[in-house]
C-alpha cells in the first residue's frame, strides 16, 4: 500500500470534472524539462513527477505531470482535461496500489479519482479517454470533450470547448475572433478578428474577456461576480453561470 493512502480522505472533495486550462494552467506542459515517457499505461505504484507522460499507443494523446502541479491531458498542443493543480510546483501524479490516482505536492493531496480499488490503472486510451480499470471494468474516465470553462481558464488560438453531445464548439481562432459553430457554420462571434494571437480568460471576477496582450478587445461584462464558469450547452447556447443564475449567453439556444 502506497505511503500516502492515509493522507487519500483529504482529497475526497476536491475531485473536479472536465476543464479547459488557460495560459496559466498549460503553457508549462511541451516546454517542461523532458521526463520519463510510458506508453498507455500508468501501473499501480507508478508516479508521474513533473516533465513524465503517459501516451496513447497511437501517440495522439498525452497525459503530463506539467512542472506548475497540473496534471493535463493534451492532443497536439489542446489541452482537453486538468486536475486543477496548478500553482503547486513539485507536484507529482502517483497511481497508488489502492487503485486511486492522486496529486500530490509533498504528503499533501491536491485531487484525488476516489476510486478505491486494488490493483486499478489508468489509461490513455487512443479514442481521447482517459481511463482507470480494475481487470476490464472501468472505474472513473474522463473523455476529452471540455464542455466547460472555469475561473481562471481559458482558450489560446485554435483551443475550444465543445458541448457533450459534440455538435457545437466554441473557438478560439489565430485570427482573435472567438466564434461559436455548429457542423462549420458560425452562429455568433465576438467581432474580434483581425487580431492574431488573441486569446479568451474566463475571469476570477467572473468576467469573460477577449484580449490581446493585456489589452481587452471584448468582454461580457459580468464581472462582480467571483466564480462565475462558462457552459457550452447541448442545446447550442453559450452561457456563463453563477451557480444556477445565468449572467450572459451568446442567446444560441434551439
């Protein structure tokens, strides 16, 4: 049993579902220190210290221990899911015999799989699934369909999220436009084109922001309110939430 299983309760409510990290939470990941590469697997007893990944066989997706704590799942250079870690330098991800995938920094977990099961491991699976198993069960997964934005996240050029049911995206372009489509067809966009390396924050205040540089090209003017997230609903709509009260939405909705 891993050292650290005593220290596991403390994490059972910081596990956190799909999120798109913004600058902050993904720039380190291709520019970290080259560390230890394996293959769709990560075996019970095994760590993930910062600059080592995990692989799909088919090499299109990559599970990264990122040097600022985050642990996040790219395709090319899209981050597509995090553990919400950053801002822990030293972190490590560790697969523990007890079946649960923990980050840690030093004895202290930051975000936990809750998935108590010996002999569990995790996968990066070549569909964009990440994955942990106990013999052909699957007990936690998370696929790469980011449907939200949280504070303090965001979209660099040519990163988006998508609803769930796949049929709607919300771009980010290397033009700086921030466009809403569905099947190619632009439903709205924030009129920011023309501005090459733009990119969109979701806020801490809860405010929506389109900049260039720290210059602001468009926002949604919600701020005031800490907390605030971004959906990309099934239904088309973009909106952004406090709690359960909407702020703003691209009005999209079918």
């Amino acid at each position: 049993m891993s050292a650290y299983v005593g220290a596991l309760a403390l994490a059972s409510a910081m596990v956190v579902g799909s999120v798109a990290p913004s600058a902050s939470a993904a720039t380190a990941a291709h520019s970290a220190t080259a560390g230890v590469e394996r293959t769709t697997w990560l075996n019970p007893g095994q760590l993930l210290k910062a600059g080592d990944s995990v692989r799909s066989s088919g090499g299109d997706y990559v599970l990264q221990q990122q040097a600022d704590g985050n642990l996040v799942m790219y395709r090319g250079t899209t981050a597509l899911w995090s553990s919400q870690t950053g801002d822990s330098p030293g972190a490590f991800a560790a697969m523990q015999e007890d079946g649960n995938l923990v980050v840690y920094r030093g004895k202290t977990p930051l975000w936990a799989s809750n998935t108590d099961t010996p002999g569990a491991r995790l996968a990066v699976q070549d569909d964009g699934n990440l994955v942990i198993y106990a013999g052909k069960t699957a007990l936690w997964t998370r696929h790469a369909t980011i449907s939200v934005l949280k504070p303090g996240y965001g979209l660099k050029p040519n990163q988006y999220v998508r609803s769930r049911n796949g049929d709607y995206q919300f771009a980010m372009q290397e033009d700086g436009n921030l466009v809403l489509y569905r099947a190619g067809k632009a439903l709205w966009d924030s009129r920011t084109g023309g501005n090459p390396g733009a990119r969109l924050e979701m806020q801490k205040d809860g405010n929506l922001v389109v900049y260039k540089g720290t210059t602001p090209l468009w926002d949604s003017k919600t701020g005031k309110n800490p907390g605030a997230r971004l959906e990309m609903q099934d239904d088309g709509n973009v909106v952004i939430y406090d709690g359960r009260r909407p702020l703003w939405s691209t009005e999209t909705g079918r």
